[in-house]
C-alpha cells in the first residue's frame, strides 16, 4: 500500500517531464485510494489537465503508457495553493476507486480537477460525469454489501491442536472490495480464527492480527462443511410455497453469487414443487372442510358475526343491518340474489318481501324443496332513496357489488354447492365478476372458476315489475329455468 | 413417537414460524464484537444474507421454541387442532444453532418465537432463557428479536426487552370482528395494551439514557408487529388506517403485512385462497408513502377507490394519489419544496435529494432529472423545468393510460 495523504505538492510518485507532457502515476494496488489522492492531489495543483496523465496500477502496466509517458515532474509552483473538495466527494471516491472499470482513477481525476473550477459539481449528482461515478461508488457499495451477505465459512481441520476452530470462505466479489471490507469481518468475528479467499486477494485473521495473502482458488478452501446441510434444511423449511416471487428473490440475490452459496442448489426443486403444493393445500383444505365432523357450521356462524360489523362500502352507513345468507351450510343449490329490500332490511332476512314469496311459489312450482336450498345477495345490505315515508329501492353499483363479493365467495367456498343460480344482473355480476347478460345466459350452466356450476335467471322482483299481460309467459320461463334446474341437482 | 434430532426439529419449527414477515436485523445499536469473547456485531443497517424463492429474505434464525400451542387461532398453522407434527427445542439446542449458523455467516441472528405452552408466564421465560444464555454465556453480540406473549408478566416482558434488540407483539387481522371470528382466544385489548406497555418501557429507558451513561438498553430497535391481509373483510382503507393508529399511538418502528397464504390442515373459518400478492405490495408502499413521503393516512385513503376502499392493483398509491390531485402538478423542479417534490409519481427519497442538492447551485433541466431517476417518461407529466411543460397533458382524461405501467404478468401463479 502507498502511504498516507499529505498535502504536499512534490509526491514522489509522480514523473518528471516538461508542463504539457503526458504523466504516468503508478498505484500500488487496485483499491489505492490513498495513492489515488495524493497523487491526484499533486497534480491538481500543479494544474496538470486531466488528459494528461495516465493511470495505472502496479503489475498491470502497459507498455504502451511506460513509452507514452515522459515522467516530468509537476511544476508545481506556478500555482501551489490549498487545495480543497467537500468530504462527500472523498467518500465517494474512496468507493468509486474499488470499481474494476479501468478509467475510475482518471474519471475521479477529471472530476477533482472540475470542481477546482466549478465546486458545485461536487455536489451535483445531474451533472453527467459525477453521476457515472456515482453509478461507480453504487455498484461498488451494493458488491461490498453482497460479499457481507454472501460470504459462506466453512469450518476446516484444525493442524495446531489448541482446539480453536477456524473457518474459511471462498468468495468471487465484482469489484476490488475484499481489503476496504475486512473491517466488518474483523468486527464481527473478533473471537474466531478465520480466511477470506478470493481470486485476487486473501485475508487471514487469527484473533488478534489481520493479514494479507495472496489471490487463491476456489479449491484452496474447504469443500464443504457439516453444518450446510442442516442450513439447507432450514431455507427449505422457511421457504413458503404459496407465495412464489422469484423475480423479488433474483433482485436481491443476483445469480453470479449463486455458485458459492450452498442453499441456492435448492432453488429449482422448490420452484418446480410450489405450485403443486399450494393448490395441495386448497384442495386439502377443501375436502377437510366438506368432512363430516369439520367446524363447518361454527365457521359459517363466525363468517356472519363477521359480516354483521361489515363497513367494506358506505351502504352499511344507512341500512338497518347486514342481511347475511341463510340455509344449510351442505347445501347443493345456492341462489344468490341482488340485494335486501325494505322487508328484508327491517327483519334481517333474505327473500322475506313480495319477491321473496313469489320466489318461493316458483321454487315449489320447479320441484325444489326451499328447505334444503341457500338464499343470499350479492349486497348485504339494503340500498335505497327516502321519498317522504317510503324507501325507495336502488340498484347497487359495480363497485358495490365488488366490495361485496368477498362476503359471496367466503360463503360458496364453506357451501360448495354443485350448483349456483344468479337470479338477475346484478348477482350475475358478483359470480363472474363481469357483466353477463342475463337474456342471453339464462337456459344453460356456465362453468365457474372453482369447477362448480352456475345458472342465470332473472330476479323475481322483475317478474313483478312487469305489466299484468306479460307477467304469466315470464314467469313460466322463470320456473321453467328453475325445473332445469332443479334436474341438475337431481 | 420417534425421538426427533434437531435437524428434524429445525424443519418443523421454521416451516410453523414462516408465516411471521418479519426478518428486519435493522434499527438496533452499533456493537462489535472487539473486546468480548464471542461473535457479533450490528451496523445498524441490516442484512440479508440469501432470499427465498418467495421473495423474502432470510436474516435471522427465524424459529419457534415449539409449536405446541393451548391456543386454536383458525389462521395458524400451529393451532390447538391443527394435525401438524410437533416438535421443541431446548434452549441450548436453539443457542448452538444460532451460533453455528452466525459463524459462517448464514444469519445476523435469532428471532424466537413460541407456540403458548402451560402458560404465558412459562412459555415467556423459555423465550428469555434462550436471549439469556446467548448473551450471557456465550457473550452474544449479533441481533436478537423476540417475540413476547401479550399476556406474560410485565417482568418477564421487560427482561426480553433487555436482552433483545427488536420485540414484537403482532396484532394479526387489521379489524377487531376479524381477530374475534379468527382468533376468538386472542383480545385486541390486551394486545394493544400490551404493545402500550412496551413503549412506554422503551421511552423510558431511552430517558434513564440520556441521564445515566451505564442504563441497561432496552429493546433498542424498537418494536414492529404483523397484519394478515386477506384472510378477514378488512379492505385497504381499513389497513391503511390502522396502520397509521399503530405507528402513531405505539411508536411501531415497522408494521408488516403478510398476505394470508393457504396452510397445510387449514380450519374451514380460513378463507380457502389467499388475496393478490400485488396487494400486499400495494400496502407496503402506501406503508412507505406514510413513513418516508410525507403521506397523511388519509390522503392515502383518498386513492382508494370510494366504494370498495381498495388500491388499485395495477398502479401504485403515489400514482393513484396523484392522478385524483391533477391541480397540484405539475411541479417546479427547481422550485417546488421537499415535500412536494416527493409527490411526484416515479420519484424516489435519493432522486429528490439529489434535486435538491443540485438545483442549489443551478437550474435543473429535464435531461438532468432523468440522470437522477430511472425512467423519466413517468415522471415528465408532472413536472416542469426550464426547457419542458407538459402542455395540459395533466387535463387529460387518459392521463392514467399514458403514465400506468403496460399489463404484465404480476404473479407466476395467481391463485
């Protein structure tokens, strides 16, 4: 390593050479930050232009340079003065030297010497060439980070027999990071005897005293170690199928470091088996809940105690109270319908009103016994405008019917009925979560994502709306639609 | 049944602790382990030290002492009821563990937890057995979270909170009626108290501090909790909000929200199938709109859709507030304050203090702004500079068409 900074003008480090001339500064090393600032120093106030000084660091000379440069001395007493940068820029620096980019020394020279001449630069990361280097300093920070993260020790044999342990790891780092980082090792594992080795440099630390060798291969360090195997257990154990993000994990993790983290080897397996064992576990859960013997019932009590507190839209604001579904909680037919209306709102109970009651004609007319079915809405709770004592009876919108659809789907997911009827748009909308209209859909099942069933008919309030000399052929149709059916429940 | 060695019991222990975000090893004090006679040390800043194809990262030994539980929360896979095998750790099988693991740099450190075993008491000085031993015996100096039982001793509670540098205590559903229908054993009260108790401990001592030199620390790295989102009717608002009481009433360094994901012998009160992962990434960065940006919880709200209460799944929160508060934009680059500058939709914490460092020694043009962030065709409608106005392109009715990010596949496999 060089020496330590001096504010100095005549480093000895530098050529000799008439002003004009093309410099050549040999750093010791590729991380040379001090030798980088004294250097740097030097030229800049001995006003030598940036491009005309080459960079190099010992033993990757080029020939070329040696040739090129005429090694004169700075003249540095045209204008010798303190010479000062803001501490960010040293910081920043001091990072940006460990880049492999072989233009970093000259890049971080050409930056010293315009913040001479404009000092805002150095604080001025839009500014186009301190922003590369600042992409430097980064990519050098992030590699520092990742080799603290990434590092692996293995325990090796011990050949003295003071029955210490010791480790060493094997590391691939992108950047010339390995001696700036020794520090948080050495911090971090003061009580232990360890290695660091990597293609370029090896550090060793023995309790009490850091030292330097030199770069190593990846079959100098141990091949494995006991413990790796029980570490995978726990990244596979830890690892939770149902939520696969690889491109989270790859972001993080970058693939060049794979090769030197034992638990990675596991990635593949636990990607290609997570899918199986998310949709394992619905489908479990599934058949537990249809056992007998399951919580069911008390589970669809709780789903409705819930429901009763619902605030998901505004509606909750004016109605009476939720009106939550009711019927067994094994049944195979589920009717869903728009909403409560005033009755329902005020009693707390679906399907009770004039359409309710027609409903239930139409029901016993089709051959279904209402006893064994379900009755809900696609909106729980009643939407209306007061006209003087009246409530009159709105519409819910999309948005309404969305927000309530996690009440729907909660409770078709305990049911699982074989079939599911949507009586008119609105509860049409709820089941497939898009418009379906209901003309052309009704007389046919429609498949639903989770495999069951479901028909569309139209709301038994419409049946009611109509003029008198259209309401027998509807109505026929609707129970018409109801024997369909009712035959597919058999 | 067959005794089970500890690499059997690590697999059952992590798999019934991998439902608990959490694996921050930030936020706690600076310590090496120079002087003592053990391993360990905090920067401060945490570190992850491999990711999971899930996504998460693995920080800590993230482990229960044991999943056995007197407790039946329907949400958890180690329930009363729950068919699940069950195993316990020792305290020094755990404490060998963590030292093994931290020597070769797997983990920055523990995080225990526990299923409720004979009582809170008991299972809360099993917890600071292990902190203890650590610490004491092998002169531990790496990071420590605990989870503490709301219903322990406030001693024991406190004695967690002297050997740990993080404790956390999770609400777990972000609405009462959803903890009542989910975890009827478990009390919001007391959960709330609990975490009230908790920060008036760390107030305290970080008082006693600043006049003694030699005060015990406590709980140094403040205290987080959990929200399961999807598994009970709570929308985002709600969350939103809740999240916002918890970190302002309890001081919480992080509230973490853990989309509900299906488990092995589920209770059929469980929602069959978890929500879009997109939004529990939605609520995480309206999380950061609160806690880095300046958002007020209610603004957030505000980009929520007004019937549903929910973010919208294909834009982010600052994108959605944005595009409901077109008077605001565009905005000055070089003149506009802090606070309005990180409003802008595709501006980051750096990018605004790298502008702000600029544009003091001189005006910002729009090919400068685009040096400072990643893509600047997202942010030019908000913006003005010198040589760039976006001529009423914020009165555009298909603003949201020209700035949302093109349909992409969010999850490999959505549910």
């Amino acid at each position: 390593m060089s020496t330590p900074a001096t504010t100095g003008s005549d480093d000895g480090s530098l050529g000799t050479g008439p002003a004009g001339a093309l410099r050549a500064v040999t750093l010791a090393a590729p991380d040379d930050f001090e030798g980088w600032r004294s250097a740097a120093r030097a030229l800049a106030i001995a006003d030598i232009p940036p491009d005309r000084v080459a960079w190099q660091v010992a033993g990757e000379e080029q020939d070329l340079f040696a040739q090129a440069a005429d090694a004169a001395p700075p003249t540095a007493t045209a204008r010798s003065r303190a010479l000062t940068v803001p501490q960010q820029f040293i910081d920043l620096a001091r990072s940006a030297v460990c880049h492999r980019n072989p233009e970093r020394f000259a890049l971080l020279y050409t930056a010293l010497w315009r913040i001479q001449r404009d000092p805002g630069i150095a604080h001025d990361r839009a500014n186009p060439l301190m922003k590369q280097i600042d992409e430097l300093a980064k990519s050098v920070r992030r590699d520092s980070h990742k080799m603290r993260a990434f590092v692996r020790f293995r325990e090796i044999e011990d050949d003295d027999d003071d029955g210490q342990e010791r480790f060493v790891a094997w590391f691939e780092p992108e950047h010339h990071i390995v001696r700036s980082n020794a520090q948080f090792f050495v911090d971090r594992f003061a009580n232990m005897r360890w290695s660091i080795l990597t293609p370029e440099l090896s550090i060793h630390w023995d309790g009490s005293t850091l030292s330097e060798g030199p770069g190593a291969a990846k079959a100098d360090a141990p091949p494995d170690d006991a413990i790796e195997d029980v570490w995978k257990s726990y990244y596979k154990s830890i690892f939770n199928p149902a939520r696969v993000k690889i491109g989270a994990m790859t972001k993080e993790m970058p693939r060049k470091y794979w090769q030197n983290m034992p638990e990675t080897a596991l990635i593949p397996g636990l990607i290609a088996g997570a899918q199986a064992r998310e949709s394992g576990m619905i489908a479990t859960a599934r058949q537990v809940r249809l056992a007998p013997g399951s919580n069911r019932a008390a589970a669809w009590a709780a789903l409705r105690d819930e429901a009763l507190r619902c605030t998901r839209c505004p509606l909750h604001a004016c109605a009476t109270q939720t009106v939550f579904g009711e019927g067994p909680v094994d049944a195979q037919l589920v009717f869903v319908g728009e909403q409560p209306g005033d009755q329902e709102d005020l009693a707390g109970h679906p399907f009770v009103g004039p359409a309710g009651q027609l409903f239930d004609r139409a029901l016993a007319e089709a051959g279904i016994d209402c006893a064994t079915t379900y009755v809900t809405n696609a909106v729980k709770h009643f939407k209306f405008v007061a006209r003087g004592k009246r409530r009159i009876h709105q519409s819910p919108t999309v948005g309404e019917i969305d927000a309530c659809r996690w009440w729907l789907d909660e409770e078709r997911a305990l049911i699982a009925p074989h079939v599911t009827v949507a009586l008119g748009a609105s509860a049409a909308r709820a089941l497939f979560a898009r418009p379906m209209p209901v003309g052309e859909s009704r007389g046919r099942p429609h498949a639903l994502p989770d495999g069951s069933a479901a028909w569309i008919t139209v709301h038994p309030s419409y049946l009611l709306r109509l003029p008198d000399d259209e309401r027998a052929a509807a109505y026929a149709e609707f129970v018409d639609d109801l024997a369909m059916v009712a035959a597919q429940i058999g | 049944m067959a005794r089970l060695d500890v690499q059997q019991k690590l697999e059952i222990l992590a798999d019934a602790a991998k439902y608990d975000a959490s694996c921050a090893s930030s936020g706690s004090t600076k310590r090496t382990s120079k002087g003592g006679k053990g391993i360990g040390s905090t920067t401060g800043a945490g570190i992850c030290h491999a990711y999971t194809p899930d996504g998460r990262c693995i920080s800590l030994l993230k482990i229960l002492l044991t999943n056995s539980c007197v407790f039946d929360c329907h949400y958890c896979i180690n329930r009363k009821s729950s068919n699940v095998r069950r195993a316990r750790f020792t305290a020094s099988e755990v404490v060998d563990l963590t030292l093994a693991f931290y020597k070769r740099n797997y983990i920055e450190g523990l995080f225990l937890s526990s299923g409720i075993i004979q009582s809170s008491n008991y299972t809360m000085e099993q917890l600071v057995e292990v902190a203890r031993q650590l610490r004491e015996v092998h002169d531990f100096r790496g990071y420590i979270h605990l989870k503490t039982i709301p219903d322990a001793d406030p001693d024991l509670v406190h004695q967690a909170g002297l050997y740990a540098d993080r404790v956390s205590i999770n609400v777990e559903l972000p609405t009462t009626s959803g903890l009542a229908r989910l975890a009827p054993e478990k009390s919001a009260e007391r959960i709330d108290g609990a975490m009230a108790k908790m920060k008036s401990d760390i107030i305290d001592t970080k008082d006693a501090r600043k006049k003694y030199r030699h005060a015990p620390r406590f709980a140094p790295g403040g205290q987080s909790t959990q929200m399961i989102v999807g598994a009970d009717s709570a929308n985002d608002s709600d969350i939103i909000v809740r999240a916002r009481g918890l970190y302002h009433d309890h001081a919480l360094k992080r509230v973490y929200y853990s989309a509900f994901s299906p488990i092995p012998d589920a209770s059929s009160v469980l929602p069959l199938k978890r929500p879009p992962l997109m939004r529990e990434h939605r609520l995480y960065q309206s999380d950061w709109l609160m806690r880095y940006y300046g958002f007020e919880a209610g603004e957030i709200v505000s980009a929520t859709d007004p019937v549903t209460g929910m973010l919208p799944l294909d834009i982010d929160p600052k994108l959605a507030w944005a595009l409901g508060h077109r008077d605001v934009f565009p905005v000055d680059i070089n003149r506009a304050p802090k606070a309005m500058l990180l409003r802008i939709p595709g501006l980051g914490v750096r990018a605004v203090s790298g502008i702000i460092a600029s544009r003091k020694w001189r005006s910002l043009r729009l090919a400068d702004v685009a040096r400072l962030t990643v893509s600047i065709a997202k942010i030019r409608p908000f913006i003005v500079t010198p040589d760039w106005r976006p001529t009423l392109l914020t009165d555009r009715a298909d603003l949201r068409g020209l700035v949302e990010p093109k349909a992409e596949q969010f999850e490999l496999f959505a549910a």
